[in-house]
C-alpha cells in the first residue's frame, strides 16, 4: 500500500507574521515546517505519517540556535536525564522505529501527538550536531511540551485537543515505541494517545484517529450532561456499554436516542454492530438516555413497548409532503413513491417565499465545514435532468456488482436526499445521512475540514456513474489509434466504444468529447485521441504571467546594485527569468548570472538550475543576480562567498551583528594563502573605496563595467603580483587589510583563517569579514548595507484596478497548444523513447450539461495562492459554436443555471451556491440553511467557481421534463 509521504519544506521566517505561530519567539532565522503534500491520498485518500514527513529534516536550518525551548544544564539535571545517546544516535533510533512502525502497520496501532514547536526545535538540533559534527555546540531541546495543543479547559488526567488543529503545522504523530524513546531521553507531557484505524470501501487505508466521536450523553432522569468519547468505528453495542457503565444503568433498561437537535429522532439497537459512524452520529452531537422504570421516561416510551430497535420519528416520505419539518437525515418512505415534476406547474397558486412552501427551497444544514457540500449538492439539485431522473423509479439502473460503484448505496442516499430536498414545505435538511455514506465510500470527506467543492463534485458524479452504470459485464476494447482516418470515423468509433462500457444518466446528461492532438517535437509523429470529460477545467489567463524584481549585482563605482523588474511566465523555469533579466541589464555574450536567494545578510540557497520552477520563489524573497564573465565560472573554480560582521555598542554592551549584501566571486580550487584572500577581498570593496588614487585604485570595469575582474585573476591563474591590489598587501601576510575568518555552511562559529587554504567545489565557501572603524572609514559601506528589493511588493494603500477577464480568453488558453510538463513526457511510438510533446486540446462534443471549473486555485512546494479574478461569463445565450469542431446540428447556446461560490482564501473561506429555480425563472442564494431570492445581476461576482450551463432548447431536456 502506497503511504501518503510528504515533503519537508524549510520556510524562512522574512520578518512577517505567522497566524499561527505569532507567539513562537526564535532566535532562529528559520522555521521548518513540514506539509503533507497537500494532504497526499493513498488510495481512498486517507494518509498516514511516514517517515519522510515525521522526520526528515533539511539541515539548513541549522545555522542558528534552536528555538526558545532549550534545555541549560540545570535543566538536565533536575530531570535527572544525563542523555545516554548522542543526537545522531536518537536520530538513528528513531528512523529504524519509524521504519518498523510503517512496516508493521495494523489497526489498533497507538500512535502520540507531540507538539510540532517542540518536536521541530528537537528535529533542528540533530540537524545541526550532523551538519557541524560538533555536539558540544548544540543545545538540546527541554522536556516534551504538548500544552500549546491542549485544551486549557479539559481535564489534567484527560488532557484533550484544541480544536482545528492541523497536522505538521501545530502537531506530528510519532508511534508509540518512538513516543517511549522521547519521553525516556527528554520526560515531558502529557501523553495524548491515538489509535490507527482503516477506512475505505473498496480498499483500505490507514489514518490516526486524532479527534475521537464526541458525544454528548443527555440523562433524562435529572437532565444533567456529560461528555463520551468514543471512535467513530466503535459499535453501537460499545456506546451502550459505555454509557451504561457511565451512568451506572443495567444495560436491559437502557435506551440510548440519537438526540439529533435535542430532538428524538432514531431509537439505537444495543445489539446493533454498526459503527457509530455508519449510525450517522456526528461529532459533537446530543444523544439522550432513557431508562426504564424512571419517572421522567415514561410518556416518551415508543409504540414498539420494550423492543429495542431502529425506530425512526421523523415523517415518512409520503407525510413530508405536506408538513414543514427539519429533516434528520433519516428516512423511512418509500424509496420509489411517485412523486410529481418539480419542473412542470402544477398551475396551483403559490403563497409567499417567506413561508417556504414552494418545493426547492430548502437550505442544507452545515454539519461542520460541509459548506463544500452543500454548496455542491444544491447546484446539482437544481440540474433539471438530474432531478427529474432521481425523483422518478430508478431501481431498474442501480447496478450493486459494478466492482468500481458503491453497490449502488450512493445512488440511493443521493436520490432520498433530493427528494427531501424537494418536499413541500421543507425548510432545513440536515444531509448527515449524506455524508455518512460519502465519507465511508470516499474517506477524505470524512471529518470535518474544509474540502473543495469541484472535488467533491467530481467524485460525487463519478460515482452516481458508477451506481447506475446499465452496463454489468464491461467488454474489452482495444483502442486504435487514428491512423490518418477522418476525425468524424474515430471520434464516433471512440464514443461507441465508450458508452459501450459506461451507459447511465450521468454520462447521457454531463459528459462530453474532446479530441486531443499530441506532436512529437523530434520525429513530428501525430498521435490523435477522443477522450470522454466530464466537466472543463479552464485557466484564468490573469495567472500565466508573473512580475519579478530582481537586483543585479554590478560591482563598479557607478552602480553596485540595481534592481530590474520583469515580466515572466508564472509557470516558467529560472532559464526565462535568466533570458528576461540578462535582456534587461544588457547582459553580453560571454557574461552569465549567478542567481542567490539572500536573507538575513547571508545566501539562503543558490538558484543554479536553469529548469527549477519559478514557482518555488516566493513574492517577499529577495533575489540578488550576480554577473560574471563566463571565463570566471569554468571547471576548476569554486565559490567563494563572503559575509560582513561587525560589533556595535548596544547600551552598556556590544552587539555583535551581519550586515550588508553577501559578496560572491569564483576562486581556482587551489591552495590559497591569507593574501589571496585578503586581495580578492579588497578586490571586490575597490568600487566602495572612499578616496580613489592613481596608485591604489583598482582599474576594473573598464571592459565591462560589471563585477572585478580582479577577483578572478587573483584567485589563481595568474600572479597576484601582477595586478594594482597587492600594492597595499606587499608586506605579506603579517600586515592584512582585513580581519577574515572562516564559518562553515551550518554553523555560526567563526574560525580563523588557516594558511594553504582550499575552496570547497561542491558548494559555497563561506569567509566573513570583521569590519572596525577603519574599514568603514575607508570604505562606504551604506552602500552596501541596502534593503535588497522584494520579488513582488503589494501596496496596502494603492487600489489595484479591478481585473476582469472573459469566459472566451479563459476557453482559448484551455485549447492553445502548449508543451507537456516534464513530468507528463508522452511515450512517442515513433521515437521509442519519452518525449516533451507538445499537446492541443479541442471541443469535439458538448454535453447536455456543461460544467466549468474556473482553475482559481494554483499548488506549487512553497505556494498556494487564489486567483480572485472576475470572470465575466455569460448568463444567456452562451454560444460555443466557434469552438466545436463537430458540426453535428446540436445546439452550441447554453444558459447558466447554477454557480457554486467560493468566499475568502487558501485553506478556508466559504462555500455558497446561486441556483435558478425553473417554474419561477428566478435565482436564490443557498448559504447553508439560509435561502434568499437574489436578482439575476449579483449573479456574477469573482468568487464563482463552478459554472453550471444547460443545453438551451435540447431535444433530450424535452424528453425529459415532458415524461411524467
């Protein structure tokens, strides 16, 4: 079983606010925070901490101390822990501990949740005794501290989560032989213990259950209230047995309700083997005992005396017609009662909205986060043909052998809910029915975090597909490729071949045809495909541009730095920000850039993969490109980076402190002595110098006006003899003109310079140089001492002129041709080998309804953005003729009915949808359980999301709304 591995993604902290993590103080200037890949699915979805992501640590944290918790000698010995094993020996015990874990996984497994402030502080330690290979320098974390994750409210001895916590940011899950290990070296606490559980329908994938079902037990006989926590896998027999032991109740007399809003609404089986999740019990839910023989239970006894079993209070189907209620998500009608067209007038008289009568109309209560769903279900609700086709017997569809459906039990939950959904007189339904079975067959929608609502809409319809697909023994079918036919012969063969393996509703209604066109850019085979779709996902055209400010370091008198702003592709590569920037500065032939990502006065990594993604630079980083001749950069050269220190009074102390940008030149990989170093160095100040002499000024520049070709000349080849600088160094090595040290990458300890020293080839050589008052005074160091520009700044007090975009230009990015990704190489049959095609999309054939996903979202390993864009889209008369390639005489005008709207940003916001109701030819805004008529020009705004269109005047919508 794959198992979701995440990635550990090392953030620098630029000085910004962190919401969650504002109160964390650091000496360190980074912050290491790990991310589940997006929350990676194995499978159903569900993922499971792996090693890589619990532990692996990139090291370049290191180059600071640990965080605030810190562990003094005191400390150490009042825990009387005198730390038996080196930080590389815990580190390598515990990844042979994670490894077993992973190998050994099992339900039932117990897992700790430590605190990621303290775990991450430990992680950084044994990352910087590896990195600098000196223990003593290291300081160890203090004792385990979970209590910025607990609950201040809850009890010592029962210590419980706060709410909304997310994994990797504020906790991490260890197993429970490396939680031993940890508490056995550091002591600490409390222990929150969990269990692995597994979950899916049709495979099964392991996840800790970090919020166990927590319920609350009302007891009828005093009406007082107490809290019970339980797993959502445990039984309905188990909640009986802990309940009665609870409340000191024989289990014979017990009756436990499902108190759903402190309303009965079905009477559990104490026998019953359910889960407590299949029960539909939510977290944080009422449930209520009753006890035989007690006073206050007596009037609520059923009509079913003593025998304990499922009894359901609310309305049938048949009675919900005519009677507001609330629905609990429990039905008992008659699945296929016959109900009338909620499309076709009844030509009776309608009463005002406010009483809600009119059928359509009802809100979805948010169970917990479930706007996602709510916002879905109702746009799907008001999909006429969709409707129609659910409130009509579809018993005779439900296929419950599809190895790749539900047993057709989605089908079915789905249908009872639109038909509640479209009772007379509903108000509110609460959809827990729903979403029991939806997180059951899809584990990634259980629980209650925010989801997106277009992944829950395409699983949702893949699914419906997949219960109601007539199809029960799928034939084989080899694809053939086109093989110069005309595109009407293998177009109509691939849809022949299609719906002879998937034939229902959802395919007859929503999915359309696309033909793909793929070009080997070698040999110019042309591969031409017909693929079904089941909705368009168009790009915003806004997002494939990005603007970039960068500073290229020049190195000359006239200007050191000077920063450059490009236009760039969003998704491109460092080769077009080198092609952009090296055209804006001028960049000569036989001159390249060398791009450093700077923070805190020091290089944060080199950027010297001309096919890195952009993406991975972020909008507040701080690029410096530094400019060389070619000839500098050659085999045999190394980098040679070099730091400026310095120590200022502080009130009655010193402050010792970096400052100014980091100066970067290529040495040969030889022998240097303290001369070289010093002459390179005085190379590199020689523009910063105060007073400029014939006979000490360095004449560098002249040929290219860029960074001293000096540097390099004194750094190997040729003689330092031969070049002005060593005038000022001829008495060697005793009369230097700096004070220079050396410091390796990880570590902050300076050292002193030795003779016959070597630059390191495989990275940068870090020197730091300690500046007094005389080196200021003879050279300026403002100059160097300057806020380097951000990639991108916002300005909080210029209005941005409010960007729109068409429905068509996003349409026409979606079909332009474009290269594949280097992670989509396509096979080319004429090669043999995996080529970077390039790839053209094409509308070939339109469904009945059209669904558009608008691509606000962007991913990348550093970013996550919304693009709120305002897409101006069609409400009327949406005419896609232009492009169709197929000219079949269906119709190409579309008309929007439904819009599902997302408020707010990244990993949150809210859900709501716009839905037309057809009889009325008016539009309502569903907000969860609130509905309200809204007028058809607050349609478009830039939080729409999801389209829905529907085929005007289409011959298969007459058949349907025409049948009874």
């Amino acid at each position: 079983m794959a198992l979701g591995i995440g990635r550990c993604l090392l953030e620098k902290r630029k000085g910004h606010k962190r919401d969650r993590e504002s109160d964390h103080k650091s000496s360190s200037p980074y912050l290491c925070r790990f991310l589940s890949n997006a929350r990676k699915k194995c499978f159903s979805g569900f993922v499971f901490p792996s090693i890589s992501r619990i532990f692996s640590y990139s090291s370049s944290s290191s180059d600071s101390t640990c965080d605030s918790i810190k562990m003094t000698n005191s400390d150490s010995e009042s825990m009387g822990c005198d730390f038996p094993c080196t930080l590389e020996e815990e580190r390598r015990i515990v990844t042979g501990l994670m490894s077993e874990a992973e190998d050994q996984l099992k339900e039932g497994n117990l897992y700790f949740v430590i605190s990621n402030r303290w775990y991450t502080s430990w992680k950084r330690c044994v990352s910087q005794e590896i990195s600098s290979g000196e223990a003593s320098e290291v300081t160890r974390p203090g004792p385990i501290d979970n209590h910025d994750i607990i609950d201040s409210e809850s009890d010592a001895s029962d210590p419980q989560l706060l709410k909304n916590l997310e994994e990797a940011v504020d906790y991490v899950l260890v197993p429970e032989q490396v939680w031993k290990k940890l508490v056995e070296w550091y002591k600490g606490g409390p222990p929150i213990e969990r269990k692995l559980i597994s979950q899916g329908f049709h495979s099964k994938s392991y996840s800790v259950e970090v919020y166990p079902l927590c319920l609350k037990l009302t007891d009828s006989r005093d009406g007082s209230s107490s809290i019970i926590r339980l797993s959502k896998q445990a039984s309905v027999g188990q909640l009986f047995e802990t309940v009665c032991a609870a409340r000191g109740v024989s289990k014979e007399k017990a009756r436990i309700w499902d108190y759903f809003q402190k309303s009965k609404s079905v009477l559990l089986d104490p026998l019953s083997e359910k889960t407590l999740e299949e029960s539909c019990l939510q977290i944080d839910q009422d449930i209520l005992l009753e006890v035989d023989g007690s006073a206050s239970s007596q009037h609520d006894m059923s009509s079913a005396g003593n025998e304990l079993a499922l009894v359901p209070v609310e309305p049938t189907a048949n009675t919900m017609l005519s009677q507001g209620t609330v629905s609990n998500g429990h039905s008992n009608g008659s699945m296929f009662s016959l109900w009338k067209n909620p499309f076709k007038d009844d030509g009776g008289s309608s009463s005002g909205f406010g009483k809600r009568d009119k059928r359509g109309l009802a809100g979805l209560q948010n169970l917990g986060n479930t706007c996602f769903m709510n916002s879905t279900l109702q746009c799907l609700a008001h999909t006429p043909p969709i409707v129609d086709y659910f409130l009509k017997d579809y018993s005779g569809d439900i296929n419950e052998d599809n190895p790749l459906g539900m047993r057709g039990e989605l089908a079915v939950e789905f249908g009872e809910l639109l038909r509640k959904l479209w009772s007379s007189g509903q108000n509110t339904v609460a959809p827990r029915s729903f979403k029991t079975k939806l997180g059951r067959f899809a584990p990634q929608f259980s629980g209650y975090n925010q989801h997106d609502s277009q992944e829950m809409l395409s699983f949702l319809l893949d699914g419906l597909h997949e219960d109601l697909n007539k199809v029960k023994q799928k034939p084989y079918i080899e694809s053939k490729d086109s093989d110069g036919r005309p595109d009407d012969e293998v177009a109509e063969e691939m849809w022949k071949y299609h719906k002879a393996r998937n034939d229902s509703v959802i395919v007859d209604v929503c999915q359309g045809q696309y033909k793909s066109t793929l070009v080997c850019p070698d040999c110019g085979k042309i591969s031409i495909t017909f693929d079904p779709f089941m909705y368009l996902t168009l790009p915003l055209p806004t997002s494939r541009t990005r603007s970039m400010t960068v500073a290229v370091f020049y190195g000359d008198s006239n200007r050191l730095l000077t920063p450059y702003t490009v236009t760039v592709p969003r998704d491109g590569s460092l080769r077009d920000l080198s092609s952009a920037l090296g055209a804006a500065c001028g960049l000569k032939d036989d001159e390249s850039l060398l791009f450093a990502d700077v923070f805190s006065h020091k290089v944060f990594k080199y950027l010297d993969n001309p096919l890195e993604s952009l993406n991975e630079i972020k909008d507040n980083d701080r690029i410096v490109a530094y400019r060389f001749n070619q000839m500098h950069r050659g085999p045999g050269k190394a980098k040679l980076e070099i730091l400026h220190w310095e120590q200022k009074k502080f009130g009655i102390g010193r402050d010792t402190k970096y400052f100014g940008i980091p100066l970067v030149t290529y040495v040969n990989t030889e022998p240097l002595s303290k001369s070289d170093i010093d002459a390179i160095i005085s190379g590199l100040l020689s523009p910063l110098h105060r007073t400029h002499s014939s006979s000490s000024t360095v004449h560098v520049g002249e040929e290219n006006g860029h960074i001293p070709d000096v540097a390099g000349e004194t750094s190997g080849i040729s003689s330092p003899k031969d070049t002005e600088i060593e005038e000022d160094n001829a008495a060697g090595d005793g009369e230097l003109s700096f004070n220079v040290f050396f410091t390796e990458t990880y570590s902050s300890s300076l050292k002193p310079l030795e003779p016959g020293f070597v630059a390191n080839p495989c990275s940068a050589t870090k020197v730091v140089v300690k500046w007094s008052e005389k080196e200021h005074e003879k050279y300026d160091s403002s100059s160097l001492d300057v806020d380097l520009p951000e990639i991108y700044k916002s300005s909080l007090f210029v209005k941005k002129p409010k960007k729109e975009v068409s429905l068509f230009s996003c349409l026409e990015a979606f079909i332009a041709e474009e290269p594949l990704g280097p992670e989509d190489m396509w096979y080319c049959p004429g090669c043999k080998a995996h080529r970077q095609a390039k790839k053209k999309l094409d509308l070939w054939k339109l469904p009945e309804i059209l669904v558009v996903h608008l691509k606000r979202f962007t991913y990348s390993r550093f970013l996550k953005n919304k693009i709120d864009t305002l897409v101006n889209f069609p409400i009327h008369d949406l005419d896609l003729s232009k492009y169709v390639m197929n000219k079949d005489g269906q119709s190409c005008l579309y008309e929007l009915y439904a819009v599902s709207n997302h408020y707010g940003g990244m990993g949150g916001g809210h859900y709501t949808a716009y839905a037309k109701l057809m009889d009325e030819n008016k539009w309502y805004d569903f907000d969860d359980s609130r509905v309200s008529a809204v007028d058809e020009s607050e349609i478009k705004t830039s939080a729409a999301y999801v389209l829905f269109y529907r085929r005007v005047k289409s011959e298969s919508t007459s058949s349907y709304m025409d049948e009874d």
